[in-house]
C-alpha cells in the first residue's frame, strides 16, 4: 500500500472536496474504475450464491459449478494446452506465489539456476526475491528501457523475471528475443503482464512465457482479484497451494478478463487516436515536454519529462486542486519527488529523472483529457 505522502496531507488538510465525476483521470497505470456491470454481477451473486464450493449441498454445489464456469472462461481467454491457473488477491500475491512455485520446482531439479530480474522491474518484484532469500543478478536496460542480455555472462540455466510493459514509460519488451534466449539455455520466463495484458493481445507474449501475473484492477475489475498462469507441464502446482477459493471471485475475475479482451482493440484505435492529436496540440501549444517513451510502447501511455525549472511537489498540489489525477512512479513509492529509477536506469540525466509523468489512458479517456493536460503545464508555468 502507498503510504500518505506530503500531498495527500495537504489535500486532507486543506479540505479538497473530490469529484470524481468533473476530474480527469489519466492514471489507468495504476488502477482503473471498476466496470458498473462487473460489480452488479458481484453483488447480485454474492446474495444468491454464498456457499462454500466445497460443502456437501445445494449452497456448495452451485457454488462450485460457479468455479468450474469461471475456470472454463479462463481457458478460453488464454488458447494454450498447457495453461493452468491460480487465483489471488492482489498481483503482488500472485508474483509471490510464482517465485514460491518455481523455487519448489527448480528444487527438484539436477542443474542450478540462477535468478535474473530487469533493473525495469516493478519494485514488489525486487521484493519477493529478497522474501525468499533468493539471489538474483539484474540485467540492465538501453535508452529504449530493453534488457541488455547479452552484457550479463551466464553459466547456469536463467530464469528470467520481467515486465513484458514498462510500468513507466509503457514500453514494450523484446519479448521473441527474450524467449529464445532462454530457451536456448534450457531457462524459464517469469513475465509480469500487469501492465502487457490491458494493451496487448495474448498472442504477443502468452506463447513466450512459463509463468506469468497479472492484476484485474488494471482492467476494470474490482480490487482483488488477479491471476498467476502456468503455461508450462514441467511446472507442478503442489496440492495445498494457497490461493483464492471465493467462487464468485474467480467468476468476476475471469468476465472481467473476457470483457477486456472483447473491447480491448477498440480501446487501443482510440488511444492511438488521442495520442497523435495530444503531441500535436502539445507541440503546436509549445508545451515544454521531453518525451521518454520510446517508439515502441503501447498504447495511452505516455512517459514525459517537463522541460523547465518546477518544484514537482508543488506541480502536483496544483494539478490536484484542478481535478486532474496523473503519477509519475508506482503507487507503491508513496511520494512524487526524486528521480525515476526508471528513467535513471534509462541514462535519462538528473533533471529529466526528476520531472518525469506518468499519463496513462484507457476506457474512459477522451482527447479533451490529454489536451487539458498539456494547457495545465502551461498555465502553471506561466503563474510562476
């Protein structure tokens, strides 16, 4: 969880009335509102349909029979005879989950492994090494925000931990490459798709992965619920793997994950769209932007360096208080100043490191809320 950070404070102390109805909202990276369809289905099954799948009765049995639709939805979604699933509440749990699986695993092996983690990685990643007490080596990354593989030396089989998706900067992974890489070192992949699933279709990374994770909220579900894949048979899930056994969780789960797919094209044609007339009106505007994103990125985010002197703490207390909502880091940092880690990691200078945004659209973007943006850098800058 973030903790409260100076803004938050401010914002509370100051009395700032939230609306989220008036508000611009470009911060889909972090979290999105849940879908009105999804938390109606929640609600109505959940005052019909409370019994314990396990329980010999009625209650228990169409509980259970919720399990096995959900579980068959999932299958679906994700066309692989090898895929298997397991069901969590947040994607941190589910990361953790996946490292615990592999350990099991790779201990039952002849040949020694070695961990490696992108220096991109999100920081719960970095995390659930050190919880294991799991060494690991961190590849470094290019200006594009690529792995360097071939500036790390391995003489062990890898297990290479990833964001297929920048958390950041929203770009894409060489996720082919990356693959064969460790396939022809008899490897594995453990690819985070917290931020690929939303904008990219399975095709582009399922076939490329043994694990992966990734969290519903991202998408429109309500909190909660996220799912770790199995997508190799080598892997065994033990028989007392703690997971989420709420049928109505998993059937949630696994419409919201249809319903993404189902609209995920047309949500992608629109952000491109928003995206080509944003820059243009930024640049036609003479908003004083670097951007950081690089070419090849999904859809609706875009990573952003203020190109001029600004307290960025100061930066954010104003875009508060004119109802728009943007980040710069993970949620999990709890605060907007410093550096981006990312960006550092990226060979961005101090200054662009240090002013970096994080916009991030999805449904319920338009083009008006990019170009709010760029006129609120503006008129701040000009009100200095």
């Amino acid at each position: 969880m973030a903790c409260p950070c100076k803004i938050q404070k401010k914002l509370i102390q100051s009395r700032y009335l939230h609306n989220s109805e008036k508000e611009i909202y470009l911060d889909y990276n972090a979290t999105t509102r849940p879908d009105r369809e999804l938390l109606a289905a929640y609600q109505n099954l959940s005052l019909k349909n409370w019994g314990h799948p396990l329980s010999p009765h009625g209650a228990g049995s169409e509980a259970f029979k919720l399990s096995e639709s959900a579980n068959e939805i999932l299958k679906k979604c994700f066309p692989s005879k090898d895929f298997r699933f397991l069901y969590f509440s947040s994607g941190t749990d589910s990361l953790y989950q996946g490292i615990s699986l592999l350990k099991a695993h790779l201990s039952n092996q002849k040949k020694r492994y070695q961990f490696c983690i992108s220096a991109l990685s999100h920081p719960s990643a970095y995390a659930a090494l050190d919880f294991f007490g799991q060494s690991y080596r961190t590849i470094p990354a290019d200006s594009r925000g690529r792995m360097k593989l071939n500036q790390i030396e391995i003489d062990s089989p890898p297990v290479i931990l990833y964001p297929a998706v920048n958390h950041e900067t929203g770009g894409i992974e060489e996720i082919e490459q990356i693959h064969r890489f460790a396939r022809e070192r008899e490897g594995i992949v453990f690819m985070d798709v917290v931020q690929a699933f939303p904008r990219l279709t399975e095709q582009h990374w399922l076939p490329f992965c043994d694990l992966f994770c990734l969290s519903g909220h991202k998408f429109h579900t309500p909190k909660g619920m996220a799912l770790l894949g199995i997508n190799s048979p080598e892997i065994v899930i033990p028989e007392n793997t703690m997971e989420i056994h709420d049928s109505i969780v998993k059937y949630i789960l696994a419409k919201g994950i249809r319903k993404h797919q189902e609209q995920r094209e047309e949500m992608n044609r629109c952000l491109v769209i928003q995206e080509k007339e944003c820059l243009h009106f930024w640049n036609k505007a003479g908003v004083p932007y670097i951007l950081e994103s690089p070419e090849q990125k999904v859809p609706g985010v875009l990573n952003i360096s203020i190109d001029a002197d600004i307290d960025i703490e100061d930066f954010f207390l104003y875009l508060a208080n004119h109802g728009i909502c943007i980040s710069r880091f993970c949620a999990c940092t709890g605060t907007v100043t410093g550096k981006s880690k990312i960006l550092t990691y990226m060979n961005r200078n101090a200054e662009r490191a240090s002013r970096s945004l994080r916009l991030s659209g999805g449904r319920g973007t338009n083009s008006g809320d990019w170009l709010r943006i760029g006129k609120i850098i503006n008129d701040y800058l000009k009100s200095l």
